[in-house]
C-alpha cells in the first residue's frame, strides 16, 4: 500500500546527507527479519525475554530501536491512535507491506527529534532518533537505512553501504556489559522529593553536543493506577524533574505537574525504580537532570 507521510517530513528527509568517513556499521534485524535498520559501531544492546534493544551514539546522533515480539501489535498502535502525543508533534500514519506504522516529528527549532512506532503482524518496533543539527549524517543515515519487508521506509538513500550486508538478528547479541551493570544497581527507595513551579529551563540533556556518551535510559517502570484514581476518572500526567546520577542511581526528584488521587506518589515510585548508563562528558560520568512524563489514561 502506498506510504503516507506529510510534506514536512520530505522536507527533512530530503536534506543532503554529506559523505561519513566511520567504521562499519552493523544492519540489524527483527527476529522475523522483516525490519531492519543500520547502526553505527560501539551500539549497546539490552535483551530480556521476548524484548530486544540497541542503543547508539555517534557524531551527536542518539538512535535506538525496540522489538518487542508479540501478536497483539496491531491493536497497541489502535490504541496509541486514539491520544494525542505528550509533546507537540506532527504525526502521520501509514501502511507498507505487513507494516502500519505513526511517525511523530516533535517540534522543535533546531535538530531532528523523531519517533517511529511499527506493527507488524508478530512484532511491535519503538524507533527513536535525535540530533541537534538537522543535517547530521549519522541520524539522517540511520533513517534512511530502515528497510520494512525490504522496502525503504524513506525513498532516500543513506551514504553507507547497503550492499550485500548481512543483517544480524537483534535477539542473537548479548546484553551489553556496561548494561548489565547497570541494572543490578538497587532502587533508590530514599531519593529525595521536591515540589516546585514549572521550571521554565530546558533539560539538561538535551543538547547532545557536549555528551562524549548521552544519557541512556534502559528501564522505566510504569506507574499503577490507584483505585481512587479510577473510580474518580482522573486522566493527565504527572511531570518529575529527575536527576540521574553519574553513579547510577537516581539523584533529587522535583514535582513540577502533580494529580490527585495518590498518582503522583505511583510516578514517583515508580521513577525511584528507573535503571538508565549514566552520561559522560569527555569519557567521564556526570551528573543529569531530565524531566520525565507519566501519563494516566482510563479506556
């Protein structure tokens, strides 16, 4: 079936992607193989179960790419359908081979900022890319890469090679070592909770220019529902500005968007539990603070 995306993402996409001198990037599949997508070197990857990641950065790119292997796909992306995005965003749908698929284009005045959201008849696929400057060649590189049924999702092509490249299975690797680390580290039970106005200042994370490795998160929980919640029909987010510790556990927690009903202590608890590779600065762990979204919807 025809693909269905809006002008401005042609716009994007079609922006010139200048010629990388890299290492070898590695083509990664589905464990159907029906999707796959380039990453290039020194990408993490976390596996548990049935749910397969790959984590990447490089020259000011952050990517990653979640598979889940399931059969209810399908009826996920119906319901995510059915909500607005929690950031502004410009979203289109589409349908390409076994594939219906949303792609959201956040706003914002610089950079690419882009997620896609794929079914597939035995998979449910999260694709994340981000940089700060639109024309970067790493992220571009990396869109332009993902093949659905073979099919380019994007009619540009990358400037790495796509020949004769034999895909490796994302569930065949094993769980990075860093990752594995990482969360073995215990919940912070006792971070600390703040309460104040909504802060008008960016994340800190957020400018990927200055990370020698960014902020990786691997785990977030979700928060329950409280049954005062339900019976009372509360719906929206809570907001948290979390700090994420250059040791791996999670710092000071500020309240900046709050709901009744016990749910903003379910966020909270449930943000204390959060695993994530600290960021570095010049190969060095530090210090982040990024604000973090839990929404609650009743169906």
């Amino acid at each position: 079936m025809k693909i269905i995306i809006t002008l401005f993402l042609t716009f994007i996409l079609s922006l010139a992607v200048a010629a990388q001198e890299t290492e070898k990037w590695t083509k990664i599949a589905s464990p159907k193989g029906d999707f796959t997508a380039q990453l290039p070197p020194k990408f993490l990857v976390d596996n548990e179960n049935d749910l397969y990641r790959a984590y990447a950065f490089d020259n000011e790119a952050l990517m990653d790419i979640e598979i889940q292997e399931t059969s209810d796909a399908r009826s996920r992306l119906r319901m995510m359908r059915q909500f607005p995005p929690a950031q502004e965003a410009r979203v289109s749908q589409f349908e390409m081979g076994s594939f219906s698929g949303n792609i959201y284009h956040y706003k914002r005045e610089n950079g690419i900022w882009m997620s896609i959201y794929l079914a597939s008849p035995k998979a449910y696929i999260s694709v994340f890319a981000r940089a700060n400057d639109q024309k970067n060649a790493t992220v571009l590189n990396f869109l332009y890469s993902i093949r659905l049924d073979n099919q380019p999702l994007f009619k540009n092509q990358p400037s790495i090679n796509l020949d004769n490249e034999n895909a490796v299975s994302l569930a065949s690797l094993k769980t990075s070592p860093i990752v594995l680390s990482m969360l073995k580290i215990k919940d912070a039970e006792k971070a600390p909770v703040k309460y104040a106005l909504e802060d008008a200042k960016k994340d800190e994370e957020a400018d990927l220019t200055k990370y020698s490795r960014p902020l990786i998160s691997l785990r977030k929980p979700r928060a329950s529902y409280t049954d005062r919640g339900r019976e009372n029909g509360v719906n929206g987010s809570v907001r948290l500005k979390i700090v994420f510790r250059a040791d791996g556990q999670i710092g000071e927690i500020t309240v900046l968007q709050k709901l009744p009903d016990g749910l903003t202590d379910e966020a909270i608890n449930s943000a204390r539990k959060i695993k994530f590779v600290p960021a570095e600065i010049d190969g060095k762990p530090v210090d982040v603070a990024k604000v973090v979204e839990y929404t609650f919807h009743l169906y």
